[in-house]
C-alpha cells in the first residue's frame, strides 16, 4: 500500500508554504527547484521530495548579498497555511540565532 501525503510525509514545497517560507507554493518550489535546500546535508532539486518529521532542512532566505542561512528541524507536518504561530509548530530553528 502507497504512503498517504499528510499522513506520513508531505511534499516539501508543500511543507515550505505551510511554514511561511514564500508566499506561494510555486514560490516554494522554485526555491527547491533551484537548488537552495538540503534535507539531512544532501541537496535536492526536487519540490515532490518526501519530507518527514525529523528531517533537517538547510536553505538560505534573503539575497544573496544579505542571505540569512536557516536550519529547521521538521517538528511536524503541516494541516494547513495558517498564521505565522501557527507556522513556527512546524519546526525547530537550529540556526543558532533567534531572528526567525
């Protein structure tokens, strides 16, 4: 039996959106789509990767002269697109500064 999207994983442009990482999911997954995220230190291109609760994202937000590189810890998925303290449920900021 296939996996159920929300259930036990969801698609990471999907999960990015719900955390308020850009405004839209096309938004998301061009981020992904240009190389910016890691899962668990390894780069990926692919908006459809099965992201999982106890996943480690590395992804920079900002430009590129002022980018501010981001570690999260996928606490869980996302229901939803809802306010900003509903968002910060989704992860743990492991960055090592407190400006998220």
């Amino acid at each position: 039996m296939a996996e159920a999207e929300d259930q036990d994983w969801q698609r990471l442009d999907k999960w990015l959106w719900c955390a308020r990482v850009a405004k839209s999911r096309a938004a998301c997954a061009r981020i992904v789509e240009t190389g910016g995220v890691r899962v668990n230190r390894q780069p990926t291109d692919k908006p459809h990767y099965k992201l999982r609760p106890g996943d480690v994202l590395t992804f920079a937000l900002g430009s590129a002269e002022r980018g501010v590189v981001r570690i999260w810890r996928v606490l869980a998925l996302g229901d939803r697109r809802g306010p900003a303290s509903e968002a910060r449920l989704l992860f743990e900021d492991m960055s090592g500064d407190s400006s998220a």
